[in-house]
C-alpha cells in the first residue's frame, strides 16, 4: 500500500522541522513494513511569494488534490506583509479549499515535559477547533478616510457548519474516557453568533445523552484551562476562539513547540493536512534549534489518520522517551539541536 503525501515546509521553522517530520513517518512506515508513503515537496510559502507574487502555484490545490494527506510546517515571514496574505494565501486557502472544516489540537501532560502549571494532574484534553467559517472570514471591509476611518469584520456562523463541528466534538467525546464536551462561548458580549452558537450546542447535546455538555465563557474557559485543565476533555470552539485556546493548551503542556494539530475532511473527499501548532518562528529561525516534537506528533496524528494506530502510538512514545532521558531543546530548557532529538527520536522508533 503507497500513500501520496504532499509536503509543503513553508516558512522559518517549517523548513527546519518538517524533514524531522517527513523521516519519522518513513521510519513508522518501515518499523511497520506494510505500507509505503511517496513524498512530494512543494516549494510554497512566503519566499515562492516574493519570487512570484503567489503564495503556491496557481495550480497548485489540484497538485494538492493528488495526495492523500498534506504536511505542513509553518507560514509566515515579517516581509510579507499585511500578514493576512500569508495564511490566506496557503494555509486557509488549503484548510477552506479542501473543507478541512475541523482541526483537532490535543494538549496534555506529556512525560519529560515540565508544564508550567504548580499541579498538572495529568490533563488530556483535545479541543475540536471549527475550521472553516467564523470569526475567519474575508467578509468586510475598510471604509471612509482620517478620523472616519472605520474597519467592518463579519464573522459567519453558518447551522450546518457549526453543526458538524459540534456532532464531530460528540463523536469523539465518546471514544474518551470522561465523555465530556464543553462549548466555549461569549454569548454574554457577543449578541448574535454566540446566541446562536449555543442554541445549535443545545440541539446537537440533545442527540448524545451518554454524553455530559456544558458551555462556558471563553475568558472562564481559559482561566480553567490554568487552574484546572483535568477537568476538560473535549472543547468545541469557534475558530477564533479554538485557535487562541490551544496556543494556551500548548503553552500549559510547556511549549508551544510540541503542540500537534490535523486539518480533517472527515468526508475524505479531499486530503486533510497535519501541522504544528506552531508558525514560522522568525525570531529562532535559521539556528538550528526548533523544536521538532510539534511537527513530530503531527506525524503521529497523520498516521492515525490512515489507520496505522500501532505505529502512531509507538511515535508518541518514542518522542515522550526522547524528552525523559532530556534531550530536548532549548524552549524545553535543554540544548539539543533540532536534528538531535530527531535523531533520538527516531533511533527509540527503531528499537520498539
Ligand atoms: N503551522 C502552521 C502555521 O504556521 N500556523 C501559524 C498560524 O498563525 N496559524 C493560524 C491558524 O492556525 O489559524
């Protein structure tokens, strides 16, 4: 069995981590040996841009649309500015253009790993962050001039959108332990969307009785998110807010260098697309020292994707085994390069 992969490294990090990436998945696919993955790189990002005024190749979603699963690392350069162009251009093109309209972003105490938290207990939670519509929306506009100047941003919830992210949240709240969705809202502030948001929650809690719901306010919910994370299991959230979230999930597992994440089309009509929570890290870029942990477990949830449960599992354990004998970069508080604990990583693959 071959699966077409579709690499994309993108920008800073990215192209530092990603190969870290691209060799666990061959390494998980050889320990397995019964299966096969064919890569195929693709220059994009924010440098392709600068050469020719796009962020991919004007055919590129349907060079894209040939692969079974895309592997992203990180977009985004200060040059390229406004901001927006960047992700637009690639990563939310890719995520809308293949309604990747779910992205899963688990956070949990990892071994090796010192959170920051005074008492972990040992969270696992996995926020279902809603990927397609929201508070992400190019509907708006910037109007009139000088002190009139006003600037109109609409965020779009459609039923059926936020629907299918809740029923998803359900449907793997059931496959975990504690069996439990909280919704994260602002229907205090917010009068129109968030109404409407927990409104659909309310519907959709009403077909999953085995199933304990609550909403909470975004600002309790990251302050929970602090004081007691073990209390959380899935979180369903708008994009906006499932975004901001798990920048905090990640910060609380200790970086945001480890934090995994998968774009689905659960309908698999199109590829879906795994990538570090992270983004292009300018700051450390070019040194040598990115944490490829984040790109690493994304691999892990690539390979679950595809069913190879086994050896997903045995990836995580590899990477948490690499982080208890301490080798682990500097974010962590170590001083491995980036191909050190890749290298560690994989050798510990090899040998399970
Ligand atoms: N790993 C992809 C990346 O560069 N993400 C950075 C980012 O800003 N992402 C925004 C988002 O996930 O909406």
């Amino acid at each position: 069995m071959k699966h077409a992969i579709a690499v994309i490294p993108g920008d800073g990090i990215g192209k530092e981590v990603t190969p870290c990436g691209v060799a666990a998945l061959a390494a998980a696919a050889e320990l397995h040996g019964g299966f096969q993955f064919e890569f195929t790189t693709y220059p994009w990002g924010c440098e392709y841009y600068q050469q020719t005024g796009e962020m991919m190749a004007p055919d590129g979603m349907e060079r894209l649309a040939d692969s079974e699963a895309i592997f992203l690392g990180a977009v985004g350069m200060p040059a390229v500015v406004p901001d927006h162009v960047s992700l637009w251009g690639l990563l939310i093109k890719i995520r809308r253009g293949f309604q990747q309209y779910i992205n899963l972003r688990p956070a949990k105490q990892m071994r090796g790993v010192k959170s920051p938290l005074r008492e972990p207990r040992n969270f696992d939670l996995v926020v279902v962050r809603e990927n397609s519509e929201g508070e992400y929306s190019p509907i708006g506009g910037v109007m009139q001039s000088g002190n009139d100047e006003i600037a109109v941003q609409n965020a779009v919830f459609t039923k059926s959108g936020s629907e299918r992210a809740m029923r998803f949240a359900f449907e793997l709240a059931r496959t975990r332990p504690q069996k439990s969705v909280v919704s994260a809202t602002k229907s205090n502030g917010i009068v129109h969307s968030m109404p409407f948001w927990d409104r659909v929650f309310r519907e959709v809690a009403a077909s999953y009785p085995d199933i304990a719901h609550r909403q909470v306010h975004i600002d309790a919910l990251s302050a929970f998110m602090v004081t007691r994370p073990e209390t959380l299991d899935v979180v369903v959230a708008s994009n906006l807010f499932g975004d901001i979230l798990t920048d905090l999930g990640a910060a609380i597992m200790g970086s945001i260098g480890i934090a995994p994440s998968a774009n689905i089309n659960p309908e698999r009509k199109f590829p879906s697309m795994f990538e570090p929570v992270h983004g292009s890290a300018p700051d450390i870029a070019g040194r040598g020292i990115a944490n490829p942990v984040g790109q690493m477990w994304s691999a892990k949830m690539l390979l679950d994707f595809l069913g190879y449960h086994d050896v997903a599992g045995a990836l995580l354990e590899a990477v948490e085994d690499t982080l208890e004998a301490g080798i682990v970069t500097p974010d962590l508080g170590g001083s491995a390069r980036t191909e050190e604990v890749c290298d560690a990583v994989l050798a510990r693959l090899r040998s399970k």
